[in-house]
C-alpha cells in the first residue's frame, strides 16, 4: 500500500504540489486533532482548518482516490513492512513517523513554499573572499544544504553546520519557534518586509543563532572553529558570529547586508565562497 500522510493546518499551493505529486497513492491521510497535540505545543492557529474539513477540501480537489483522517488507531494500521509512506520533512511529521512507522519504508519530501535566492533583492557580493573548489568543502556544504531541505522558513531554506577539528559538532537548520508551523499562527512577519530590511522582525531561529546557542547549551567552545552555510549570513547572525570565537566562515550562495561582511572581517574571520558544482 502506498500513502501520503500529511498535517495539514492550512492548504497553499506547496500542498497542491505535493497533493499533484504523489496522485498514485492509495490513500491521502490527513493528521487527526489527537495526533497533532500529541506533537506540537502551538494552542491556537487563526487560519488553521479543523483537520475534518481540510479532508473535505482535499477530496473535493479530486486528486486522490481516498482521502481519511489519520488518528493513533489508523497510524498503527499502516506500519507495516509492505506499506510505502510519504510524509513531510518537518518537525510533526518526522515525530509521527518515529512513533508509528518504524516499520514502513516513509520517504520526507518538502512542501513548504520559499523564495529562491534569485527572486530576492540583496545589496552587494562579498568582496576580497577566498574561492574554494576543494572536494571536502563541498562534501561538507552538500551536507548543509540536505539540511537545509527540512527548513520551514518561507523566505529561503537555510542549513549550516560547524565543523572542529576537522569534524562536523553541530547541525542546524532554519526553523519557525516555538513550533516549525509558527507561521501559521498569524501568518508571517516577513512578509511585509524586503530582504536585509529589519531582520530581527521575525518568528524564525536561523541556524548561525541556533548552532551558537546549541554550542552554549552543552558547553562547545567555537574558537577556531568553522561554519558552512548555505547562505551567507545576515548582519544579525553575522554580529553573532563575529564574536562566537569562529574564524572560518565558507558560504555557497547569497549576499553581504548592511554590515555584516565588514564586521565579520574586524574580528579576523576568513570568507569563503565555496564553488559548487551545478545540477
């Protein structure tokens, strides 16, 4: 049996797509209320659809043959070994999935929408970087950017990680707090903002944020350390990592804003744009 079970809180064209996608499945299902509480802290979403009348919306689109509410009982149902299951690459999903399929082969794909690096206005390319062709620096950046695929960050997916001694420590990725879906809640802030403009106005932890906190929590020191990010940071993480003790900074894509090249420079971290290989 093939299926695709998704939580739902509302539909957008990333759902239709992925809905279009996986047509062929047996059966849609859509996350019942007592599984979403049972994986998420968020109380209250104001353009959240009950899940009810999000299956009737799905079915009337009249792209699946089957589309059913998935509680604890159905959950259990469907792991079995036989069972192919599609689900999304975000924090409710991989939790359900950890819990009720540990036996079905489930696959992750994304369905949050996102605005290219092309369709965003940025201010200028770092200048005076170091160019990196090198095998292991793209290994480790091909590895921030299968992180970044989990972000649910609508204006761009982000991953990072930091590597000491020559060894990945942390991991991150952006994300909405306190819950991916927090976006949701009363939709997101960025919208009314272009890029580089008040970037603290938002309800997303960047991963540069998050890797150094993670590193505060459990007691790493970043000195010396190197950060690979898909995306070149903004002047609010870039002030962070400035004085995080990092010294390395490689990049693949994205822009310098406002002061954040130059004041990663003052504190005597190295830019690294590493070239990635295309397709």
């Amino acid at each position: 049996m093939k299926a695709l079970a998704l939580y739902v809180p509302v539909i957008h064209e990333g759902y239709v797509r992925v809905f279009k996608k996986y047509a062929t499945v047996d059966t849609c299902y859509v996350f019942a209320p007592e599984l979403i509480k049972e994986f998420t802290h968020v109380e209250r979403e104001i353009r959240a659809v009950s899940p009810q009348i999000a299956v009737k919306l799905i079915s009337g689109l009249g792209i699946f043959k089957e589309v059913k509410l998935l509680n604890r009982k159905t959950a259990k149902t469907l792991d079995d070994k036989a069972n192919s299951i599609v689900t999304a690459s975000e924090e409710i999903s991989r939790k359900v999935a950890t819990s009720y399929f540990p036996k079905a082969k489930t696959t992750f794909d994304s369905i949050f929408l996102r605005w290219d690096e092309a369709s965003v206005k940025s201010d200028k390319m770092p200048s005076n970087v170091r160019i990196s062709v090198g095998g292991n620096d793209q290994k480790i950046m091909t590895r921030a950017a299968q992180l970044s695929e989990n972000s649910s960050d609508w204006w761009r997916h982000v991953g990072a990680l930091i590597v000491k001694n020559k060894k990945v420590i942390l991991e991150r990725f952006n994300t909405h707090v306190p819950s991916a879906h927090t976006q949701y809640v009363h939709g997101d802030p960025r919208d009314y903002f272009k890029a580089g403009i008040n970037p603290e106005v938002t309800t997303a932890l960047h991963c540069e944020q998050g890797l150094i906190t993670d590193a505060a929590r459990e007691g790493i020191s970043l000195k010396g350390t190197s950060l690979y990010t898909t995306v070149f940071p903004c002047a609010m993480c870039a002030k962070q990592i400035a004085y995080s003790g990092i010294k390395t900074v490689y990049y693949a894509s994205g822009h310098a804003v406002l002061d954040g090249e130059s004041i990663m420079k003052s504190q005597g971290i190295e830019l690294v744009f590493v070239k990635m290989p295309r397709g």
